[in-house]
C-alpha cells in the first residue's frame, strides 16, 4: 500500500494513497519531494546530442532554496565557465563574467543550447507551477495531467506518469496551449544519494520539433543544503563559486 507523509496542524501524519485518491496536490507535493529536498544543492551533467551523434557536455552546480529559487554556475566547458543563472519565481537571469550585469532571459529559451531550456535546467517544485486537474490509476502507475497555473510557465500542460510504487516520475510529456506535444521527459536509472534521497539519476529528452537531437541530464551529486536567501539575488550572481569552497 503506499502512503503519502501529510502535515496537519503541525503533526506529521502518514495516509494510505487510497485515501488520497482525489488529493491530487498532496500526491504532486509528495513526487516533488521524492524528486528533491526542498532545499539542496547538486552537481550534474548535461549532454547535447546532434543527429550526427556530436556532442556537447556542460557541468553545472546548482543550489535551490524553498519551492521556486535556484541559482546555477557553469563549471565547464572553458567557454562557459563563471556563467551563472538565477531563477526566482517566475523570473531569470544569465550572468556572464565581464558583461557586468545579469540579463533577462525567458523560460523557453536554452542557455546550453539543447532540447532542455531554461525552465528544465532551473526547475522548480511542479506543484508550485501546475494544478493537478486529473489521475488516471492503473495497475503500476497514475497518470497525473496538469494544468499550469499561470501563463507564464514553460507548458501549457504535462502528462505525468508516476510510479505507484516509488512515488516518483517515469515520463513526463510536455505540451503547448495549441495541445501540441513539444517534448517528452524519461526518467531512469534510480539511485541512493544518501541522506535518504532516491531518485532518478538520468533525466533524458526528446522533441518532436527537434527531430534526431536529443539532451541528457545526469545527476552526480545531490544532497540537502540550506543557504542564506542573499545567494538569490542579483548581487550574489558573480559569486556563486564561494559556496563550494
């Protein structure tokens, strides 16, 4: 049976999912903190696949805070180390050494380049972006369909298909507000970070807009961090190597 941790006027409480089966937001919390602690840092790879099968790796560190903000630096290539983004809410920002301030970018946008754009790279708790309007059970997994809250979230809608079991993401498929499909998220290769943290190791994509390309993300480090809330600010942006010191 599985059971889904629930805070009730300050007690933490376990239901069994049956319980649940309407609580759409409740499942969607507890996926998002299956995925990731609330507050972490991390180490990962992303790998940019051509048709041609040339390739592209970027490594990036990430720290997040709370539900909606995260900030990124680039450790390589060489032509891209020093970069940092910042995401709050909503909003994000590019910072290039030299340039001499943050600029504005958009949640559609990629800057590695690949199937994975902004709003992947820098993402935050589904259940702060999506509703849950939807759960189709079957024997070994639901099908959660949600609707993004406002529209200035990267999909209109996902289909998501979670593992009764582990309470965690198979695929994700990703659509615009027309109801075409823009690109499908596979999750694989579960793996123990430590400090109770199992997750996907492996993130993988594909678009049907980008025929033949395909983007890796590859988690290699992950574990819970609180920092101050100045690390998510514009100031802070050229000196986010300071925290791995």
């Amino acid at each position: 049976m599985r059971i889904i941790p629930l805070i009730l006027a300050g007690w933490l409480v376990t239901l069994p999912l049956t319980a649940l089966a309407l609580d759409g937001k409740a499942l969607l919390q507890t996926v998002d903190r299956n995925l990731e602690p609330e507050s972490y840092e991390s180490y990962r790879k992303l790998i940019n696949i051509e048709p041609d099968n040339t390739r592209k790796e970027f490594v990036i560190y990430s720290v997040k805070s709370g539900r909606d903000k995260i900030v990124t630096l680039f450790l390589s290539p060489a032509s891209d180390k020093g970069r940092t983004t910042l995401r709050q809410g909503d909003n994000m920002w590019l910072y290039i050494p030299n340039v001499g301030k943050p600029i504005r970018i958009t949640s559609l946008q990629s800057v590695t380049g690949g199937v994975f754009n902004n709003a992947d790279i820098m993402r935050v708790d589904y259940a702060e972006e999506y509703n849950v309007t939807s759960i189709n059970e079957k024997s070994d997994t639901y099908l959660l369909t949600l609707k993004a809250k406002s529209n200035s979230v990267a999909y209109d809608q996902l289909k998501m298909l979670v593992d009764k079991e582990l309470l965690l993401p198979r695929q994700i498929e990703a659509y615009a507000s027309s109801g075409m499909l823009i690109k499908t998220l596979h999750f694989k290769d579960l793996k123990a970070f430590g400090d109770g943290i199992k997750r996907p190791a492996t993130i993988e994509t594909d678009s049907p807009l980008y025929k033949g390309f395909r983007s890796v993300m590859i988690y290699s480090g992950l574990k819970k961090r609180e920092v101050p809330a100045e690390v998510f600010t514009l100031g802070f942006m050229g000196r986010v190597e300071e925290l791995r010191r």
